[in-house]
C-alpha cells in the first residue's frame, strides 16, 4: 500500500517519463502487489488523476513489461457497459487515453492483433452506447487510432471536432517520440507541426537469373530446377502448411494454469500473501472450484472438508472485486457435491463465536444455495417462481401476491390430474429431489437446534449480530422447507418451523420480522401431495407444542396493516389470506 502511494504520488508530481521509468519501473519488477496495483488501479484511472498521467502510466508498465496486463486490464473495463455508467466523466477519460497510449506504445512483436482487436471494438461499441457526446468522441479517437495502427483509419469526417483531436494529442504529448509507433507518428496524433516524411524504401537488387549449362544435374522428373521455379513451387504449395487453430483462447499463455486436482486446488488457496503471483493464484483457485468440485474427482470426499474451511478462512487480502461470490459459489458447490462432510463443518462455522458475521452468512448462505442445487431448482438467486414466504421475503426481491402460492399448487393438481385429447404442453423432465433424504436429519433439525442453544449467550454479547444471526437463520429454516417439497416427515419440519418462528412475528426489529411472517407463510402455505390438508392441518395436527390457533393469524393479519415495513405488511395480509374468517 505505501509503495503504490509513493509510486502514484510521484506519477502525480511529474511529467517526465525517463524520470518515473528510472525510479519506479525496479519496484514494479519486484513488487507482485504493486504490479497488480499498477495494472489494476493506476493505469484504469482508479486513482482519480488528470487524463494526461493516463500515458505516463502506461509507458512506466511497458517499461516495466507490463504491457500485456496492462492492455488486459484496460480492455475489460473499456468494454464494460455496466462499469462505464457506474463512474464519472473523468475516469472515462482517464480510461480512454489509456488505451490511445497503448495503441500508440504497441509493439507487433508482443501484441496479439485479434485479441486487441475483440476488445476495442467491444469497448468502441459499448461507449458509442453512452448518453454523453464525450464518450461517443472519445470512442471514435480509438476507433481511428487502431485504424490508423492497422493502416485502415475509418473517415468519421465531421463527427470528430479538432479540438476532440486536439484533447488526443494532448494526453499523448508526453510519450517520448522514438518510442511510439511509427504510424502515430505520421498521422495526427503526433504533437509536432509537420510530421517527419518516412525514409524511402530500401531498392531491391534485380536478382540475376542463373545461367545453366548444358552438362548441369538436373532432379529426376523436373524439367526446370532453378532457384525461382523451386521458391515459386514451396511458396504456392499449402499440402505442409499447418493450419491455424482459429478457437485458441490462449488459455495456455494465463500467468497461472489452472488445477486439475483437488490438493492442488487447496494448495493454491492456502499459499501466502508473500509468493509469487499470489493474487493470480488466488483468482484462478475461486474461479475454477465449482467447475472442478462438481467433476467429482475420487478424493472429493477426503478433500471437501479441508477445502471448505480454506474457503470460508480465506480473506480478501487482494481486494478482489468478486471475492465473496466467488467464495460462495464455491461453498455451495461443495455443499451440494459433499453435503454430509461440508454441512456439518458449515453449522459449526455458523455458531461460531470466533468467526465475523460476514463470514458467519456466507457459512449460512452457502447451506441454502446448496439444498436448492441438490433439490435441482438451480441456486437461491436464480429461482424467479420462488413464493413470497420463503426467500423474497427476507431478501426484499419480487412483488408477487401471496395468492401465487395458492396457484403454483393448483397447478401443481392440475398437472397430476389425468387428460384426455391432444397435450398442447410437452412434459418437461423432472430431476430427483436428492435434497429431501438430508433435509430433517442434515439440514433442518441440527440449524434449529442450534439456534435455540446459542440464543441467549449471543444476545447478551452481541445483540444486534444476534438480530441478525436468527433473522438469516430462520430464513434458511423456511428455505430448507421450500426445498423439502413433498419429503417424508416434512409436515414436521412445517410445524416445527410455524411454532419457532411465530415468536418473531412481532418482533421490533423489521428484518426479523420480516423473516418470521416470510417462514410463516412457507409453513401454512406447505401442502404434502397425498392429503392436501393445507393450514387447518398444520394447525390442527398438534405435532409441535406453541402452535398458533385461526384467531392468532387473523389477529396478526388485522394488527399488521399498519406495519411501518412495507414487506413485513404485505406478508402479514397474506397470512390473512390463508386463514380468512369462519376458517
């Protein structure tokens, strides 16, 4: 951190290149944080500069032979559309320049033209996208740059203003002139009033055509074999020529190849902070876990553990921008993979004192993520049907009626009824529900458990993470249900559920709240698919002590129209709903 403050700071301070290049381009070689910091942050305008240091930036990372991180650094956000509306006019800017200076500083030797090509033109589409006429401008500078680079320069005529070249030329007047491309230098990106005439071209000796003797050799079966008929011959032949390989993603050329086993995969994730390349190590680990862990590789099962607690110990030492999804992910795909080894590691995670909350929700996270795979609904975030009472009421997503829960299951009815003449709707093909054999014993049972032992210690030490802590837990107890589906024993886990969290519904705290009507309605709403019993049966069926009557529901119903949390209302209505009057 103090080395990239002193190096920006110094970026800051002058306009000299051989300056910066002679006192920082030594640390960039040896410092892998600063590397990542240079490519990352100074050079994308992250650190808030005027656009001019935008070159400098980028000749200190050539220098350094950080070129290529550089370029991919700046491509990825240049072309992203998102990014580029989520920060202001001068970053853009800064940005921009940026990428001029690399066009301007290439070298055909080391830069790939097809891999350039994809993500300038991505970025000169997505920026022409842009409200603003700065950014349609500045897109059109590099889309005639890398013109000019190429030798096709596109003819924008009148859309490109001098001053909008005028603005180029002075973010790339401080490149040194013998180092940029010799295009540039001859186009009007150059500085200079008259630009230099290039040399002529070197003549060409006429080559003298080799006299032959009557008495020479001559190969068997040619009729001539003189050194321009045998050249021509090589030259037009294509049967030895090697085709190129046209789906190559180059993935062979990444700093870090990724793992192709489990303790290898451990290992990257376990290394210090202080290796080599550790922050390309611990991307590439996130970013190829779920891929590997749900291969199934034979020592999973020995693994899954260990790579869970590496998971969820792992901090963000690098400041990743998707460390914690990725981490999540992560989780779930072992949760669902593994989840006799990992889930039980996961709930000591979550009544762990020692651990941070966030940790402690990612621990609780990656249990629902992983009973909605194993149940075959894809992850918590990709269910769009989901019913109010379960994860959109926590969650804050969605504004569906509660009346959707009562026609997802009138379907459902229809669906099982027999027809008769032609079906318009093909059948889709379900997948097996693998979650409900652990639902009770793995999931549901031992989380409810827990919560009511940890309860009190917690609330004494910490109130509000305690507030918070049993809002996400009685959440996941709902979605553990929702997962369920019609599973042996799950008219017990909606009665267990109904009793626990009907103590929260009137809870001060509104996420709380909110958590406790959503596993409310998720109980009163769950309908097994022998005997449809509905409400009246949950609530009449006296499997669990401290379950609430008709008039207990319709009591919060009438008190919760006035509720200050406009979520927390709308689900106490919809209990409402379920128990109407004369019920």
């Amino acid at each position: 951190g103090s080395a990239c403050r002193y190096a920006t700071s110094l970026l800051e301070a002058t306009d000299s290149p051989q300056t910066l290049s002679t006192i920082i381009t030594k640390r960039l070689q040896k410092c892998p944080v600063l590397r990542s910091k240079w490519t990352d942050d100074v050079v994308t305008g992250r650190t808030r500069l005027n656009h001019t240091k935008a070159s400098l930036s980028v000749y200190v990372a050539k220098r350094a032979g950080l070129y290529t991180e550089a370029l991919a650094s700046c491509s990825k956000k240049w072309r992203d559309v998102a990014f580029l509306q989520s920060v202001d006019d001068d970053r853009r800017a800064f940005l921009a320049t940026s990428i001029l200076a690399l066009l301007a500083l290439s070298d055909p030797v080391d830069v790939d033209v097809n891999t350039t090509l994809s993500g300038v033109v991505s970025g000169v589409s997505a920026c022409l996208d842009l409200n603003d006429e700065r950014d349609r401008a500045r897109a059109m500078l590099v889309g005639d740059a890398f013109g000019t680079l190429v030798g096709r320069a596109p003819d924008f005529g009148d859309l490109l203003s001098e001053s909008d070249r005028a603005w180029a030329r002075e973010g790339l007047s401080v490149l040194p002139v013998d180092e940029v491309h010799a295009a540039f230098r001859n186009s009007h990106y150059s500085s200079s009033e008259e630009a230099p005439t290039p040399p002529p071209p070197p003549v060409e000796k006429k080559k003298t055509k080799k006299k032959r003797s009557p008495d020479d050799v001559l190969e068997s079966g040619s009729e001539s074999s003189d050194d321009e008929s045998v050249e021509s011959a090589s030259t037009l032949s294509d049967d030895n020529l090697e085709a190129y390989d046209l789906e190559d993603d180059g993935a062979d050329l990444v700093p870090v190849q990724p793992p192709k086993y489990l303790r290898d995969l451990l290992k990257l994730i376990n290394e210090g902070a202080d290796q080599e390349l550790a922050r390309e190590r611990l991307q590439m680990a996130l970013a190829t876990c779920p891929a590997l862990v749900r291969s199934r590789p034979a020592d999973l099962k020995d693994v899954a553990r260990d790579l869970a607690h590496a998971i969820l110990a792992t901090e963000n030492r690098f400041d990743l921008e998707d460390f914690s999804e990725k981490s999540r992910t992560s989780l779930a795909a072992l949760t669902a993979c593994r989840p006799v080894e990992v889930v039980r590691y996961l709930q000591l995670s979550f009544f762990d004192k020692e651990l941070g909350l966030n940790k402690r929700l990612d621990a609780l996270q990656a249990m629902v993520d992983g009973a909605y795979e194993l149940a075959g609904r894809g992850r918590l975030a990709e269910n769009e049907d989901m019913p109010d009472g379960t994860a959109k009421a926590l969650l804050g997503v969605g504004s569906t009626r509660s009346r959707k829960l009562l026609d997802t299951s009138d379907t459902k009815v229809l669906e099982r009824t027999r027809r008769w003449g032609y079906r318009r709707t093909a059948l889709q093909p379900s997948s097996p529900n693998l979650f409900a054999q652990h639902a009770a014993s793995l999931f549901f049972f031992p989380l409810l458990r827990g919560i009511v032992e940890h309860w009190a210690p917690l609330q004494k030490r910490h109130p509000h993470h305690a507030t918070v802590l049993r809002a996400r837990a009685v959440h996941a107890l709902a979605c553990f249900l929702d997962c369920a589906s019609s599973a042996p024993g799950s008219q017990a886990l909606a009665s267990h559920l109904l009793a626990f969290a009907w103590r929260d519904v009137r809870s001060e705290d509104a996420a709380l709240r909110r958590a406790a009507r959503g596993a409310a309605l998720t109980a009163l709403a769950w309908r097994p698919c022998d005997d449809g019993g509905g409400a009246l049966a949950l609530l009449a069926g006296g499997i669990c002590a401290d379950l609430p009557s008709p008039e207990d529901v319709r009591s919060l119903a009438y008190e919760g129209r006035d509720d200050p949390d406009d979520a927390a209302r709308r689900l106490a209505l919809a209990l409402g709903e379920l128990c109407p009057a004369g019920f």
